[in-house]
C-alpha cells in the first residue's frame, strides 16, 4: 500500500504520538480520536483515521471535462473509479504537480485527495479540539488543535468535502 | 427462513402469471377448457398448500374457496352454465388474481396481510351457490352456510378418515414410507413429497395418512411412529411414487401392500364412473396443458427429479457480471503487457489466444444468463387491453409478436412500465370511442393494438402501435399553446409538434380518467426509455394510427466502442452510434458567419463539433486536415466530431461515473460513464446526443 516515497516520513508515520497531555489531565469522557496529519500548503491539515482507506503514490489520473478546477479527475484504483480532488485547488490555493493521494471512504462516498506530504498520525481527546473562530472563511475547518511543538493543525471537515 | 418467503413469493407469482393468462385466453373463447379447469384446480391447490405452510391464513382460506369453486365446476364441465356466470366466473378468477398479487405484494414490503377477507369469500360463495343452482336445478342456500362454516383442515380429514374407516377398495394400492430417523419436520417432508406426487397424480387418485401433513406440524409425531401411508387407485401411479420416494432424500425404507378387493359387486356404480372419467381426464391432460410442464419445472417447492431450472437471485447475476467484466480486462492487460515488447513467446501466445477465446465464451455465457424474453411483460398487456376495453366500452384486439425476442432482465424491468403506459395511451386516445366513427372511417369495428419485437444486431426495437384516430395535431397544438409550450407566432412541423407531446405535463385529454391524464406523461415514459440507453420515436397519421418505436439496447454492461484521441485524452464512442469516418482538406469546411463549421456529406449539411474546444481540453490538433471527422447519430441528431485519431475497436464494459462527479452534471455534457482500457487507464464513454444538446 504504501510505496517508498521520500515525501512520506514513515518513522514518523508510524511511530504513534501519544500526546503527553491525555495521561495527565484526561477528563473521564475524553474520547481518544485519532488523526491523519497531512501538510498542504504549508498548512497542517487532520483528517479523521476514521475516513481513511490508503495512501498510494504515483497513480495515473484521467482528467475530467466539465467539472470545477479542483476536481483532477478519475483514478483506477483496482478496477474502482474513484474521484480525485486537489485540497490545494479546493481551498483557493495554486496547485502543485507532484503530490501524494489519500483515498477517503466518507460514508460510503470514496474519495480521493491530492496532498503535499503526510506526516503522522496523532490520537488526540476529541474535548481538546477547540471549534474555529466564528468568522473563520475556511468551510472546510471544522476545528482546531495544538500540536505539542507549536503548530497547530486543522481539522478537515470530511463529510462537508465530498459535498460539491 | 427468508429464503423460503422468497421462494413463496416468486413460486406465487408465477402461478398467478399463469393463472391469469389462462383465464384471459379463456375469457376469449368463453369458456374453460377441461385442461383449463385442471391446471387452475392445481394452481389454487398450491397457493393453498405452501400459503398454509408459511401461516398466511387469509391466503390460504380464499384459495381453498376458489378450489372448491373450480371443484364442482371439474365435476360437472362449463357448459351447464349460463352466460351470465360464465362472465362473473371470468371476473371472479381475474378479482382472485388481483387479490392474491395485493398479498403477495404486502409480503414483498413487509406490511401486514389484510385479515378482512369476508367480501371476497362472500362473493366466491355466491358464485358456488349460483354455479351449483345451476347444475342441479335448485337452489341450494343451506350448502353455503355449511361450506362457508366448515373449515378447510377438518373437512379434509373427515373426508379422509371416512375413506380409512370405510376399507380401501377404492384404493387398494398402499405405499408405507418410513423416513430416516431423526431427520425432523418429517411432516414438511412428507408434504413434499404428496406434492411431487401430485405432479403426475391428480388428487382423487389417491389418498395420504396422516391428512393433516399440510397445516399440522404435530403429524411428525405419528409419522415417525407409524409412517406416511399413500394409498393409489392404480398401480402404475404407485410404481411411479416409488420412483420419487426413492428419488427424494431421507428415505429410511419403505413398503408396498396391495388390498386384494372382496368382489368388483362391491364397488358402487357412482366410484366406477368417476373411475373412468378420471382415467379419460388423465389421458387429456398432457396434451391440453402444454404450460404444464414448465410450471412444474419451475415451481421451487415440489421436490421432482425432472426439475431443470433455477431461479438466481438477480443481485448475483449482477456480481458474476461485474467480475466477468473486470476479467476481460485483466486478460487483456495481461496479453498486451508492456513487459511482453519484444519477447518471442511462442507458447505464452498459444496460451494466451486459448485464454482470449474462454474469456470471450464465458463473457457470451453470462450475458446470456441475463437476457429474459419480453413475453412476461407482453402477457400483462392483455389484461390491460381487457380491463380497459371494458370500462371504456372499446373492443379492441391486442396482437402480440415477437414475445420470444431476449432482452436483459434490468431493461425489461425498466421498461415495462413504459409499455403499459403507452398502451393505455393507446387505448384511451387512440381507439376511437364510438365504433360506429371506426366503421364510418372504413376500419373494422374492433380496433387493434399491436405489441412487436424484433432484434436488429445490438439493439432490440419494440412498437406499440394502435389503428386508432392518430394524433389530432391542431388539438395537441393548441393545448401546448393554451399550456404556453409553444408561442402563437411559430409555425410548428408536425415532428416539432409530436415533441410537444413528450414534455412534461403535457395531457391532450381535459378530464383525468382513471387511467390517463394524472399529470405523468409521456415525458415520464420517455425518461425512463432513456434511462436504459434507449429512444423514443413517435410517428403517426391522423385517422390511420399512431406507432410508437422503443430502440433498446440489448444489455448496458457490455458494449463495442470505438476509442479515439484527443491530445492524451482517450474517449470511446458507441459504435451503434457512429456512421461513417473520413479524413478533410479544410477547403471542404462551410463556415457560417459565427465560429461554427459545417460539412457537406451525402447530400446534407452536418455541423462539426471539437471535443477539444468542447471540453477546453489543453492539447489536440488545431488543423482539420491533420484530425479525422466521424459522423455520428443519435435518434435526430446527427453531426461530425472532430477528433486527433483513432485508434481502433474494443468491447468495453460500461462503468458508472462516481456519483460524486456526477453530482456535476456532467452527463449533460455528453459523459455517461467510463471504462478501464486494457493498460489500466480510464477511457471516458461519450454520449452523442447530450454531447450535441450541451452546445
């Protein structure tokens, strides 16, 4: 599934962070919830593992009449069509060509998403995700969180994704 | 136990199906034939038996009611009765039909059965009571109340142990069948097999013990003790049995006794004559009921040794199908791998044609397993045509040809509502109203409907035409513009006014019928045509008819396309759907005064669409003469794409876009789906109607 990429970190990966803060002050029904952590744009990005299928690299897309810029088309993934789409494009930023897929499956919908790099997996309570600023522009965010070297990491509101 | 409500339901249907096709045919010559009266006794004795089964008592009551019914009426023959019963037997089996197709229905959506059964068994009793009068003269009202009072289990009983009790000359052939020990629901088993005997062995040739297999599961009690005992009126139908007992799992042993009858003195007249008339009824049956056969065949509970087909859940069909198609591209991807260039592989090649030939095979033999002839759905529109001729008061025939003609069993499902709808149509608008207009037009008085199928290659036409009045066209123009659809200041062909026709809410009729003018229309119809990769055509002449053509496409999953390229962008066109393909000088291009092109062929002007302008793709070729135009058609529409090259013929299998594309609407735009190639890549299904309409 996943195939030697230099982009993907994968000591990192796999190394399971467990925040040191939940062995602390973890609040009796504070849900463990773990995140896929993806950089875009030099913006850290969390998709729920939940959603996740795969990651796969280097995979061939056929392009899509017809359809808004973001959409980068279909991809075969063994003998299912599954659409393919440009977080970067999506959130109004310019594209870049080299990119790695992360294949969503979003109650039922499967859904491919172009990113920059992933970077690791984190389980986090759910009551530490703070919600985004009221004002926030950003639809996509559904909330926020403090990674424990300072940056923060947004939270991709999946279901509102596969929604054109 | 799921299964066993499925197989209830589909075994029903089909019995219904059955039954209501013989009393249409009946209805036609007026009367039941003696096979007739068999094979409707057999059906309801069925319904009876496997509703009992599954506990649906209301069911199984009015199965038994019309069993009775077909009872006395296989005992005393059609003709004594008057024409009047006749028309309210025809009506009374049609209204049985109904009722039992509302149940199974119910079943089928998991609502409740309705117990209020009373009217219908009140009305069925009446019939008995008028059918009986009739025969013996007399009325006989006290007969009902016994019948109706008397349930259906113990009358049997009663009736069975009296033949126990009285010896058993008239069945002195005995057949003691024992089975296997602890093999449980010995009564459901023995049921099983008093079916498969049925089958060859009409019910008052023999007689079972313990009688109450059918509905009293408590009887597996005493056959374990003592056995199931069949006792036959003649030995041959015992010798048969044997054959099925031994035939039928389970079977521990079992043992045959002949009762030596005292004197022939003692066998009454009355038992002697029935003797005979069972004996001349047995002799017509196998030519009468040709229908027969295959009903038993396919009637899931009767456990026989001829049985030769099955029923397949259609959802599998769906899967073999879709893994079929992912086989053909594999096999392709493996034969044409880029790791093969330049190997001399003699018998990799060898193997490789072998395999190329069994994939193609099986891909025949699995397209095969989906193709239904139309007949079920023709059949239906007999009903349809009576019902409505009645209420209507219009005698109107309705020919069927071409029913054996195959297609895939979505698309029947599909379309078959469509048919229903334009045949109502038919009736409604088309068939005059008076016959004395039909006769003043030269026509004959009962108007003719006539449903046809026939194949041509890869699509399958059906047409529904009526020799009716035809369409009114200042009529229908005037409701379109009274319906704003068209502008007073046009002048409108009658093609563009047919058009009118099929746009939604359109309804030529001012008052709403029962069957026509509900607002779902003839756009409705066209849709759902269109839904399964069809057209819709109507022609028509006023006061000659009305003829509308379905072009269906044999099955959806598979089709012959044809890839062609633009920039690095490969498309596939159906092949139905491409004319003709040709290289042009650019002198040859008409340009109209804005940036549309046109080229002249055969005679005609087509105007020439770029998918590369099109679809704003970012490469492909710009020169005409560098590209190949390919001249496609669509029903009306016919035009010239422009294309880089072409690259030649493949069988693709259609795949769906994701619906989250689709969410797009891309498929006005010409893109109805998509296919795997054989390297992998996605090839994208171009439709070359909406493609030209999306301009």
């Amino acid at each position: 599934m996943l195939k030697g990429n230099s982009k993907l970190d994968e000591t990192m990966l796999f190394s399971m962070q467990e925040d040191p803060r939940d062995a602390t002050d973890q609040s009796p029904d504070g849900e463990l919830t773990q995140f896929l952590i993806f950089r875009s744009d030099d913006l850290l990005f969390g998709a729920n593992v939940e959603y996740v299928v795969e990651i796969i690299t280097n995979h061939v897309i056929t392009t899509l009449p017809m359809v808004p810029n973001y959409v980068r088309g279909i991809l075969n993934l063994r003998g299912q069509i599954i659409p393919v789409i440009d977080i970067r494009l999506r959130l109004g930023k310019p594209s870049q060509e080299e990119s790695i897929i992360i294949v969503l499956n979003i109650n039922g919908i499967q859904i491919g998403i172009f990113v920059d790099s992933v970077a690791q997996m984190i389980s986090i309570p759910k009551d530490h995700i703070l919600p985004a600023p009221a004002n926030n522009t950003q639809k996509l965010i559904s909330g926020l969180y403090s990674l424990q070297d300072g940056s923060t990491m947004m939270v991709l509101d999946c279901v509102l994704l596969v929604e054109p | 136990m799921d299964s066993i409500l499925e197989m209830y339901l589909y075994e029903t249907n089909t019995l219904l199906e059955q039954l209501e096709s013989i009393a249409l045919s009946a209805e036609q010559v007026n009367t039941f034939s003696q096979g007739n009266v068999d094979e409707i006794f057999r059906i309801m004795h069925t319904i009876k038996g496997s509703s009992a089964m599954m506990q649906f008592n209301a069911l199984m009551t009015v199965a038994h009611r019309i069993e009775d019914l077909f009872f006395i009426i296989r005992e005393s023959g059609m003709d004594v009765l008057s024409e009047q019963s006749r028309s309210e037997l025809f009506e009374l089996v049609l209204q049985a039909t109904d009722y039992f197709r509302n149940e199974v229905e119910k079943l089928n959506n998991n609502e409740p059965l309705s117990e209020d059964i009373d009217s219908f068994l009140t009305k069925i009793n009446s019939c008995i009571v008028k059918i009986k009068s009739e025969i013996e003269g007399v009325p006989a009202p006290s007969s009902l109340s016994e019948c109706a009072a008397s349930d259906a289990p113990t009358e049997e009983v009663a009736q069975t142990e009296n033949l126990l009790v009285a010896g058993n000359e008239d069945f002195p052939y005995s057949l003691l069948v024992f089975f296997d020990e602890g093999s449980g629901m010995e009564s459901l088993r023995a049921f099983m097999l008093v079916n498969s005997v049925r089958d060859f062995c009409s019910d008052s040739e023999f007689v079972f013990s313990p009688s109450d297999v059918e509905t009293n599961p408590e009887s597996s009690e005493a056959i374990i003790e003592n056995g199931f005992l069949l006792q036959f009126r003649n030995a041959d139908n015992r010798d048969a049995s044997i054959q099925v007992v031994t035939s039928s799992g389970s079977i521990r042993t079992y043992q045959t006794a002949d009762y030596s009858a005292p004197t022939l003195a003692n066998t009454t007249t009355p038992v002697l004559a029935e003797e005979t008339t069972e004996v001349k009824k047995e002799n017509v049956k196998p030519t009468v009921s040709s229908k027969s056969t295959a009903s038993d065949s396919t009637s899931g509970l009767s456990h026989s040794s001829k049985e030769s087909f099955i029923s397949v859940n259609l959802s599998k069909l769906d899967q073999l199908m879709a893994v079929v198609g992912e086989i053909v591209i594999t096999e392709s991807m493996v034969t044409a791998s880029p790791d093969l260039n330049g190997l001399k592989l003699d018998n990799f090649t060898k193997s490789a044609r072998q395999l190329r030939k069994l994939t193609d095979e099986l891909q025949d033999v699995s397209m095969s397993l989906r193709m239904v002839p139309v007949s079920g759905t023709f059949q239906k529109m007999n009903r349809i045509v009576r019902d409505m001729g009645k209420k209507l008061n219009k005698r109107v025939k309705l020919t069927l040809t071409g029913e054996e003609t195959e297609v895939d069993k979505t698309i029947v499902d599909g379309i078959s509502d469509s048919i229903m709808h334009i045949v109502r149509n038919s009736m409604d608008h088309g068939i005059e109203t008076s016959e004395a207009d039909r006769i003043a037009a030269g026509k004959d008085p009962v108007g003719e409907i006539i449903l046809s199928a026939r194949h041509t290659g890869s699509e399958v036409i059906i047409e529904i035409n009526d020799d009716g009045q035809g369409i009114n066209y200042d009529k229908v123009l005037q409701k379109a513009l009274t319906q704003r659809l068209a502008s007073p200041d046009m002048e409108y062909s009658t093609k563009e006014i047919i058009n009118f026709l099929l746009m939604p809410g359109f309804s030529t009729n001012n008052d709403v019928t029962e069957f026509s003018g509900r607002g779902v229309g003839m756009d409705v119809v066209k849709k759902s045509v269109e839904g399964v990769g069809g057209t819709l055509s109507i022609t028509s002449e006023p006061g000659v008819g009305m003829t509308t053509t379905l072009k269906i496409p044999l099955t959806m999953a598979i089709m012959d396309g044809m890839k062609v390229s633009v920039g690095s962008s490969i498309f596939t066109i159906p092949i139905h759907n491409i004319r003709q393909s040709f290289k042009v000088n650019s002198d040859e291009i008409i340009h109209d005064g804005t940036q549309s092109e046109m080229i002249k062929c055969m005679d005609n002007f087509y105007p020439i669409v770029r998918i590369k302008d099109l679809y704003g793709l970012d490469c492909g070729y710009e020169e005409i003469q560098d590209g190949i135009l390919i001249w496609v058609e669509s029903g009306e529409i016919s035009y010239c794409l422009f294309v880089d090259e072409l690259i030649g013929e493949q069988q693709v299998v259609v795949k769906p876009l994701p619906t989250y594309v689709n969410s797009f609407n891309i498929k006005n735009h010409g893109i109805t789906g998509c296919t795997i190639l054989g390297d992998g890549n996605i090839s994208i299904i171009l439709d070359v109607a909406n493609l030209y309409l999306s301009i």
